[in-house]
C-alpha cells in the first residue's frame, strides 16, 4: 500500500501528575498563537472537567490540555518534516502555563489515508479467512496491533474505509519514556524520522 493523503500529525506529551488547569487561559493560548490575521486567527476555545482546548480551525491547528496529557494537532496535511507541532510546542514550553518536571513521556500521532498499489485489498489478507469464513460476508474491517523496535513502543491501527478495500484508514503511535524531553531539533528528526518508519510499513502491507 502507498500513503493517498495526511490527515493529522500529532506530538503528545505526557505527565506523571494531573496538569493545573487554572493556569492555562484563553488569552494565554491566543497571545502565543496568533499571527496577526484576522481571520486566520478566529479560534473556538472548549472547557470542561480535566479539559480545555484551543482551536484555529483557518490554521487547522488544535491544542488539547486533557488530565494528564497534552495534545498538539496538525491538520494541514504537510508532511511531518514541514509540520508546525514541533515549534508550537516549543512555544508553550517557553511559558509557565504547567510544570515541566512532570513530563514522563511524549508520542508522535500520525493519520493517513492509505491505498492498495493495485486498487483493492482483500478481507482476507487483513484479518484471516478464519475469521472471515466465521462470520459470513465482512463489509468492513481493522487491526489493532501493538509491538516494540529499536526501544519504541508503537501501536498500529488500520481499517478499511470503503467496501473492496480500497481505501484504508491508518494509524500509528509511537511513544517513548523519558525523563527528560529532548532538545527541539531533536525532536524534529525524530518526528520526520518515525513518519518514514511509518511510510516503511505502509509500504510493506
């Protein structure tokens, strides 16, 4: 299979204790990502329990402060190496809107659309004909598959997004456990470098 488009390129960070939610404002978040635009700069601001997110949807651009975890979208659909997540991070590390020594780990999050190089796929090759003779006509199907290389933690998830398999949804996750965050352009290597990884399996199924 070969990558068709990007959805979303993602960097997440995670922390061993709940994050303070009373320091993160609205205005905080605009004055650190506004680019004098006004239209690009029209954002939708979400609070509830344990969550708060910020959105430039002109700038296809999502920040997400959950309990434990901070999520940083990139919906443009630029490759990896191009994406903003990497500097947009690098802002918010640059204030004192949460407490970084309660970082534990960060994941890349990487969604495409993903096509088979002769026009379809097989049920069968995806999930078995075991289950696949069980269970009478399958319209739609996926795999959810976790595995480790090279010391990284990936989870992998594929589904079939039209009926012959003709286009799939795919997934993965890499997630790595730190105790301290790397250096921004190391960062930067990293989320180009697992989006190759990923473009490798792509290819190989």
């Amino acid at each position: 299979m070969k990558i068709e488009s990007i959805k979303n390129v993602n960097i997440t960070i995670l922390f061993s204790r709940p994050i303070n939610h009373l320091l993160i404002s609205q205005k905080d978040l605009l004055d650190l990502f506004k680019i004098s635009d006004p239209d690009k700069d029209k954002h939708t601001f979400i609070e509830a329990p344990g969550l708060k997110v910020f959105v430039l949807p002109a700038q296809q651009k999502e920040i997400v402060f959950e309990a434990t975890r901070i999520l940083i979208n990139d919906k443009t659909g630029v490759d990896p190496k191009d994406s903003k997540v990497i500097d947009d991070l690098q802002k918010l590390l640059n204030t004192n809107l949460f407490e970084k020594d309660k970082i534990a780990a960060y994941g890349f999050n990487y969604d495409v659309v993903a096509i088979p190089p002769n026009g379809s796929f097989k049920i069968e090759d995806l999930i078995g004909q075991k289950i696949t003779t069980s269970l009478g006509e399958i319209k739609k199907a996926g795999v959810n598959t976790s595995f480790e290389k090279n010391g990284v933690k990936y989870l992998l998830v594929l589904n079939i997004l039209e009926e012959g398999g003709k286009k799939f949804s795919a997934h993965l996750n890499s997630h790595f456990d730190i105790s301290i965050l790397p250096d921004f352009e190391t960062l930067k290597e990293k989320i180009s470098k697992e989006y190759r990884e990923f473009e490798d399996i792509i290819k190989k199924l």
